[in-house]
C-alpha cells in the first residue's frame, strides 16, 4: 500500500469531519456531539437490541453504554428487557425521543442540501456519485472474514441460504442429499475448514475447504448473500481459501459449478481457474475448473 494513498484517505477524512460537523460538541446545533446523535438515529422509533446496536455501529461497549447514559439522563430514551428473552437489553425511544428523531431528520436533510447548493448541476452529479462508490467501498472494508466452527448458527445460517438459493435456482431444484456432502466433520480442521463472512455482525457469506494432504484441494459452499454482492466479498472468500489450502500443503485446488451460476462462473475465470474435464460424479455441476496455487501469495 502506498504512502501516498494513506495520505489521501487520511486528508479525506479531514475534510469530511470538518464539513459535516463532526467537530462540534453540538452537531446540527442540538446539544449533543456526533456520536450521541447517531445512536438516537439509529435506535429509531422501533427501538433496537443494545448488542445489535454496539454491532451496527462498531462501538466499544463501554463506550455505548456512556452515550446511551447521555440520552437516559436526557429523557431522549428507555431501556427495558425484551418480554421474550430477559436476557436480552432493548433501548427505545421515549416520546421527547421520538420529536428529536424527527428533529435530527430533518436538520441532517438540510445538511445534505448544504453540501450541494453551492456546486453546479455538473458537480452536484459528481459528489453524489462518488459519495455512492465511497460508501459502497467503505462498507466493503467493513466485511471481516473468519474460519468459524461449522456447527454455530451464522455458519448454518449461510449453509441454509446457500441451499435455499440453489434450489431456487436450478431448474429441477437442489435436493443436498444428492450431491456430494460436505459434512460438519469435513469442515473441521484438520479435515477442512469454513469460512464465514460478517458485515456488522450479520453473516453474509461463506466459503470452504476440504483438504488432502498435498493432493488437490476442493472448494466447496460458496455463498454471498443477494444484499452483500457487488461488494467483492466472492473474491475475498475465494482468495482466502486458496491461502489456507497452499499452507495445508495444497498445490491445486478444484472445484464445480452449475451452468446457472453465471456469476460465479465468471468469478472463477477471472481469478485464473482453467476449466477441465470432470474430476468427479457431481450431478449438478456443469462446469469443472482447478488452479495452481504455486504462483499465489503466501500471504492472507
């Protein structure tokens, strides 16, 4: 990564703070910092789950819990127990709440028409589209990657997903008892392994690995949710399997695809699959490619 890239992304940051406020104990004039008000925002007339909130926001919880104290002592919010699990915090808003919301609304729509009133129509059109290709690369830098225990619920969750988008897909549906397993035990190293992707706590994706030894490696359940693609999350899963298998030993890893999964199909080529004859007996695969691993970095 280059210097002068750090220095861009950081002097962006600069100005950005500077513009919107961020600097100001009392953002968009009320008389509360950025932080708070962002919490107020993001709880929302619905309420939210305190651990999903600290999730959606990346917060320290030590940190959430003094903002969240800002706003008890304001009379802007209200913590309860869910009815459902005790266990589990709620925070809603209170009805003096629910006016600032509207207030925090409404101010935050005049400070987006700020930013674009003194710009030309041309320059407008601009801002708003590179504020579009910032945000979406800024949320993809939010997607954390990690090999999960197979048998946890965001593991089965995505399993779940993969199986139920695949019989949505495939014309005469997808029945996993007849394609080749890729069992609990599979996944589990030393056996394999599965990766899990997570955008703010959510599980998003998921990608695995069954290895053999210095024999070819096999990817398996590659999966991106619909509301994370576009994102390069596909790629990353991809890239990350291969750097686990070439330290187990791999120096080739394999894999199968169905024909209407153009997608992914095109992901593969991209990344330097070549496509080969059939190595196995899956039924639903159309499409067979592998990939030598002795030319990928070493590095994750």
């Amino acid at each position: 990564m280059s210097e002068t890239a750090t220095q861009q992304v950081r002097s962006f940051n600069r100005t950005v703070t500077q513009r919107i406020g961020a600097l100001y104990d009392k953002y968009l004039a009320r008389d509360r910092p950025l932080g708070a008000s962002r919490v107020l925002w993001e709880i929302g007339n619905d309420g939210a789950e305190v651990r999903s909130l600290r999730f959606r926001l990346g917060l320290d919880s030590g940190y959430l819990s003094r903002l969240l104290r800002s706003l008890e002592r304001d009379g802007l919010v209200a913590t309860e127990s869910d009815p459902s699990d005790r266990r589990v915090r709620m925070i809603r808003l209170t009805e003096r709440g629910r006016a600032e919301h509207a207030v925090l609304n409404e101010r935050s729509d005049d400070l987006a028409r700020s930013l674009l009133a003194p710009l030309s129509t041309t320059q407008r059109a601009q801002l708003v589209e590179a504020m579009g290709v910032v945000e979406r690369l800024l949320t993809a830098s939010l997607v954390e990657i990690v090999v999960e225990d197979p048998a946890t619920e965001a593991a089965q969750t995505c399993l779940r997903s993969y199986f139920a988008e695949l019989d949505t897909r495939f014309a005469a549906g997808f029945d996993p008892s007849l394609s080749i397993p890729a069992q609990t035990a599979e996944l589990t190293e030393p056996a394999g392994l599965l990766l899990v992707a997570r955008l703010r706590d959510e599980p998003i994706g998921c990608g695995a690995l069954k290895l053999h030894g210095t024999r070819p490696a096999e990817i398996k359940r590659m999966w991106v949710s619909t509301a994370a693609r576009g994102l390069g999350v596909g790629r990353r899963l991809l890239e990350e399997l291969e750097q686990h298998a070439r330290r187990r030993g791999a120096h080739l890893v394999r894999l199968e695809t169905n024909k209407t999964l153009g997608e992914a199909i095109h992901l593969y080529r991209s990344a330097g699959y070549v496509e080969v004859a059939p190595f196995n007996d899956e039924p639903y695969a159309h499409h067979w490619f592998e990939r030598r691993l002795d030319d990928v970095n070493s590095g994750l």
